[in-house]
C-alpha cells in the first residue's frame, strides 16, 4: 500500500503525453525579455543600462532585500530596453530586454559535463552562493531558495523533503529531470542537506513515474542519507503541507510552515540548480519546460533560456493549432491562462499548454446543491462553498475566521463542482481581501 | 362557561395594563437622550443612505452635522446646496455654496478605438477581472467594461453603452456620491465640477504609457505631446508620465486644447457645436 496524504484530493486525468519526449537544449531566440519580478518578494533593482553589453550568466538585476532574488543575463547580447514588458502575470511589470548576439558565458561558469561530487564549501558559504544564483523554488512558487535555508532562530530543521511528485496533468519536467540528471539532483540534494544540517532527506515521487522512481532507488544506494519513496497518484500531492503528511505522517498547524515541524521543501528542478550553481558556478538562467497540449504536433520538453517568448516554445513544438482555445502558462490545475503569446518563460514557468478551443470555456454556472463534494475534495479541510458564499456576501472578515489564507488555490474544489460554480474565484479574491484586512492590523 | 370567559378577559386585560406599565417605566428610565434635531435634519436630507457624504448613512450624516460646530467642510452631494442651506437654517450655522459635481468616465476605449485582443471568459465583474489580467486590450489601463460602477450605483445613473462598451453616466441622475469612484479597479472615475450648464473639457485617458506605445493599442489615448499644455492659457493643464490633467478650476472652457489634441483624447460636454472657422467659411464661400 502507497502513502499519499489523508484529506480530499482529486483524480484528474492525468494526460502525460510528453513523458517519453528527451529533454531537447532550444535554439537561442533573438530577443529575450527578463522580467525583474520572477519571485515572490520584492523586483529585483536593474544594474544594466540601455545599449550595455552582457555575457551569459552575468548579474543584471540585484535582489531588492531579504525577500528578493539575484537575476541573471541568461544571453550574450546588447541591452536593448528597460521598459516595462507584459509578462505571465497579464501586467506590464519592469523587465529587461535583451538582442542576442552570440552565446558568450561569463569565464567563471563550469561548462563542462564532468560530475563534481565532492561538497567542499561551508553550509553558510552554500546559502550564500545560492542566494547569488538567484536560485528560487522553481515547483512553480518562485520562493527564494536561500530564504528557506536560512532556518530562523529558535527552529530547528529535522529533515529535507524533496519534491518530485509532479501532480499536474500534463507536465513532465521534473519527470525528465529526475530521468536524465539523476546524479546531479542527487549531490545537489546533498548540498541543500548539508545547508540544513540535516542528516536525512525524502524524495517523493507519483507511482505514474516508476522508471524515475526505480532509477533514483538504485543511485540513492550510493548517496547516504537519501530515501527515494514513491507515492500513490492524487493531486495535489505536490503542494508541499500535502507532501510532508504524505512521507512522515505530519501535519503543518494551520497558518504555519514546514519548518515549524522540522522540515524544509524543496522541488527537484531547485535541487539540480543548486548543484549547478555550487558546484559549477552556474546561475540560474536556464530551466525545463514541458510543451504540451492534446493538438500539438509535437509536445515535448525543452531546456529554455529564461526570458524566451512563448510563442518561441509554441513553433519549437510544431506550432500554434488552427483550433487553440487558450495557452496556459503551468498546468491545466493551477496554470494562468497568458493573454499574449509573446510573454516570456520566468523562472517558474514549469510548463506551456495549449488547450483546444472547445475545452477552453468555462461551462455556465449553475446552482449549489449542497452535495458537499468540494468540502470532501479540499486538500486542507476547508469549506469551500460557504468562503464563496461569504465572498459573494463581502464578509472578508468571517472569511478570516474560516481560514481562507489556508487555501493554496489547488483547484480540486472547482474542478470537482457539479454546478461550475465560481469556487475558487471568490475564494482569491478573498484571499486579496483578508490579506488588506491583516496587513492593515499589523500596522 | 361565560365564568370561563369573563376570567380569561379580565386576566388578559390586567396582564396587559402591567406590562404596559412596565414598558413605561423601563423605556422612561433607560431613555436614550438624543438632540431631537438629528431628526429634523435627517428628515431634509435625501435618504439615499449612499455613503457618498463619508458617513454612515444619513442619520450618521445628520448626527455628525448637528455635532460639528463648523459644518462648512462636510456636505451631502446628493442634497447639494439647496439641501445644505435648508440644513443651516435649522442648525443656525453656515455653509458655503460647492460647486455641484458629477462623475466622468476618464477612457474612450471602444471597440472601434482599441482593439480586443483577448477573450475573457470569467465571472462578469471587473474586480475579478483585474486580478487576471490587465484588460482585453493591449492597453493596460482602460475600462474593462464588466460594470462593477453600475452595480454599485444606487441612482441607476449608470449604464455601458451597448456599442461603445463604455460606461454612460447619466447627468440628470448623478448625485455625484462617488460610489462608482471607489468601485473602478482601474481608478478611471473621477469627480469633477459640473460646470456652467454641464459644460466641462477633461482628458479621457488614464494611459501612462510612452506615446507610441499608448497610440499603438488605442487611436484616442493620450500621448503626452505637451500641445495641450502649449496651448492652455490658463495654465490649467499639467502633464505627468506621459497623461494630461486639466484642473477644473482654472480651465475657463475656452476649448483651445480640444481643438489642438491629435488624438482627440480631450473631450467636451454639453457646449453648443461649434462656428465653422474663418478659412472654412470662406472656402464655402467660394464653392457656393
């Protein structure tokens, strides 16, 4: 018998099409547009002016704070503007436009294949290069990665859970990474347990992924400290309170964190980019993403430059079908329809999906028959069809008290209402709402 | 039987008296005392309970005015002055004469102007809109037509107009309460002084955009050409990130920046149409 977490959960079809498709480097686009807020926290302030030219790998825009994250020409090229971009988000935000010219890396990168496994550096020295990476959770939360290192005073981190469960219909990113960097991921893994000072790391994988599970089960033998677990499929296994219950049987309290009960999460794309930059010096400015879509000519997973048009990906993978309904920026769960093809790829960008036309509308809302189905489904015990009511009533307060900050947007609630009410509209706008509210308390 | 009956009438009616003597008593002892000209001014004004004033309602609106030693600084928008001076006669203070004002849609944003270029399909509200996207259009600050300013409007003096996908307001019936104000996501209302006879000039664009970039998306945006500013007379005109301003108090309507904008992004109300001009004239001259 699997393990997977306790409370609702859902069954989507699970549409891996690009699962067998090897990771394939894409052509370097002729213009790249980095946005300067790729991360939670505060944009990053730009140290390039208009018509500068960088190398690949140099350091264009300097964390802005604690809470912010290092970003990185991932192109050799002239400076083309500073003007503000659209980007996933659907606003225009500061971002930095690049003419590549060539593919010129700054010398310090380690380009070279060869595995480097001995960890030589001190476990603050390995939060601090990774803070200069600019490394950031890249499951798709964009959290930076050394702020999660940095255990705060009085907490103590007891294990190291790693994330490769990959619960999104469609996306097989991590699946290829987990295939193909196998060794990487694995001393990387070590590096993020010695940053921790932890004995002990978990890497849990969907049992729709045996190869990868069989295949990191026979490395782990020769990495210590290391336990490959698979896991039974059901979304949304990969959000990390879920994924912690799943491995060790804990539970985060309401309103806290990992590490209020010992354990830090971390993705498997994050591990393999801490190796690179500990390793090998090699910040972050390339990640994978899966292309796909049911009427794609060619769904496949590419190992992009961050900054590369959607639109690039999309002709990569045999271009736009005459029927495409919407492009979503993520999974088909928690993905944001982009309202414009020519928004480039960030660092959380794990996946691109074009949905045909005729399974891109919403279906008309109907009416709630109190059948409960999404109290059952909600991964996080809460009661989604009275925060939509309230939210339809502006009760923002009585929200708070039925915990709706606890909501981590995962969909299941929606996705499993027979009626197509608006669950999870409401229930984010009233995540903004009581956001005001404990932001104006504070204060 | 009638035993039966005269002791039920005369135990109900003994019953009653006592309680009524005890609702006498509690509700004398426990009286809330309370100036008895909140009344008299709550009874003035329009019982809209709008909120347009900053108070709760118009009682919260009464008992602030009849609390307040200098009431020149509060005002019902609704009542307006005429309200305003029945209001002082009562409470022997004064009160100063506003301006009447009324809520003008800052965006010319139709279809024909600006092209749609995404589909949204979500719940039809422009709060939840905006935390999507930016809006249907390649410009960023225009009116997303979903009608958040017509839901909130208690006067039923707003409507989109089914063409321009605009919102209309409808000037016999703004009180100017500003509840629309505060319902745009996209801050594209604002109130401005009504004007002589409904005349006013405003700028109907909220673009900050460069000037390229806001005409590329939308042929009546405002591209911060400073001609408007050249032009003005008065100095009523500022301009700041690229977007024109005109203060309604020193623009003395003489329409010289509406005829001077290139995109025609400055927009005039209620003036009466305008004189074909000398060379005009004289051209129709000659063909006639």
């Amino acid at each position: 018998m699997l393990k997977t977490f306790k409370k609702g959960g859902v069954h989507p079809p699970e549409n891996k099409i690009s699962a067998a498709q090897p990771v394939e480097v894409l052509p370097l686009p002729a213009k790249v547009i980095i946005p300067l807020s790729q991360h939670i926290g505060a944009p990053a302030e730009a140290m390039v002016a208009k018509g500068d030219r960088v190398k690949t790998g140099q350091l264009i825009a300097k964390s802005a704070g604690f809470v912010s994250a290092n970003i990185h020409s991932t192109v050799s090229g002239i400076v083309e503007s500073l003007e503000p971009v659209m980007d996933s988000s659907g606003y225009k935000r500061p971002a930095i436009t690049i003419n590549v010219e060539g593919d010129d890396w700054e010398p310090s990168v380690d380009r070279s294949p060869n595995l480097k496994k001995e960890i030589t550096l001190s476990a603050q020295d390995i939060i601090k290069k990774i803070a200069e990476a600019g490394i950031v959770g890249l499951g798709g939360a964009t959290f930076p990665t050394h702020v999660k290192l940095s255990v705060p005073a009085g907490k103590k981190a007891e294990m190291l859970v790693i994330n490769g469960v990959e619960c999104e219909p469609f996306l097989t990113s991590d699946h290829r990474l987990m295939l193909e960097k196998g060794h990487e991921l694995m001393i990387g893994i070590q590096i993020l347990m010695k940053a921790l000072n932890v004995p002990k790391a978990m890497v849990g994988i969907e049992a729709n992924k045996p190869d990868a599970v069989s295949h990191l089960q026979s490395l782990a033998k020769s990495y210590s400290g290391i336990e490959v677990q698979p896991l039974k499929v059901k979304y949304p296994q990969g959000g990390e309170k879920q994924l912690i219950k799943a491995l060790t049987g804990r539970e985060v309290p309401s309103g806290g964190l990992p590490i209020d009960i010992g354990a830090v999460v971390h993705n498997v794309g994050t591990a393999l980019a801490v190796y690179e930059a500990v390793q090998k010096n090699k910040p972050l400015v390339e990640r994978i993403v899966t292309v796909t879509g049911k009427n794609l000519a060619h769904p496949s997973n590419f190992l992009v430059r961050i900054g590369t048009p959607v639109s690039a990906l999309i002709a990569a993978a045999g271009g736009l079908p005459d029927d495409t309904g919407k492009v979503v920026s993520g999974g088909p769960m928690m993905g944001k329809a982009v309202s414009s093809i020519d928004v480039p790829v960030t660092k959380g960008t794990s996946g691109i999906l074009v949905i045909p036309a005729a399974e891109s509308k919403r279906k008309p809302e109907g009416v709630c028959i109190r059948c409960a189905k999404c109290v059952s489904v909600c991964p996080m015990g809460l009661e989604p069809y009275l925060l939509y009511r309230l939210g339809q009533r502006m009760q923002y307060s009585q929200m708070e008290v039925e915990r709706v900050l606890d909501c981590m947007e995962c969909g299941s609630c929606s996705f499993e209402c027979p009626a197509n009410l608006f669950l999870l509209d409401f229930i984010r706008l009233g995540k903004v709402e009581v956001g005001k509210i404990v932001r104006e308390r504070k204060n | 039987m009638s035993s039966v009956l005269t002791t039920s009438i005369l135990m109900l009616t003994i019953l009653g008296v006592v309680l009524a003597v005890i609702l006498y008593v509690v509700a004398q002892k426990f009286k809330v005392e309370e100036d008895p000209r909140i009344d008299e001014v709550e009874a003035l004004l329009p019982g809209a309970n709008c909120g347009g004033c900053g108070y709760p309602g118009c009682r919260g609106l009464a008992d602030a005015l009849v609390k307040a030693d200098d009431i020149s600084a509060i005002s019902c928008p609704v009542g307006g002055n005429e309200t305003m001076r029945k209001v002082a006669a009562i409470l022997g203070k004064a009160v100063e004469d506003k301006d009447p004002q009324i809520a003008v849609v800052r965006c010319s944003g139709s279809p024909q102007n600006r092209t749609r270029v995404v589909e949204y399909n979500g719940i039809s509200s422009c709060k939840f809109a905006s935390t999507l996207y930016s809006g249907d259009t390649g410009c960023q600050f225009g009116c997303l037509g979903l009608g958040d300013c017509v839901a909130v409007c208690k006067f039923d003096a707003i409507y989109i107009d089914p063409v321009s996908l605009l919102p209309v307001i409808d000037e016999e019936k703004c009180t100017a309460c500003g509840a629309c104000v505060k319902a745009c996501p996209k801050l594209l209302i604002e109130l401005r002084k009504k004007g002589p006879k409904g005349k006013r000039i405003f700028v109907s664009c909220m673009n900050t955009d460069k000037g390229g970039v806001a005409r590329k998306y939308c042929s009546v945006a405002c591209i911060g050409c400073f001609k408007c500013v050249k032009v003005c007379p008065y100095e009523a005109i500022t301009l700041e990130n690229n977007l024109a301003y005109i203060d309604a108090n020193k623009c003395k309507l003489c329409r010289k920046c509406v005829e001077e904008c290139p995109t025609d992004s400055i927009l005039e109300v209620n003036f009466p149409p305008r004189k074909p001009k000398v060379e005009e004239q004289a051209q129709n001259a000659v063909t006639s």
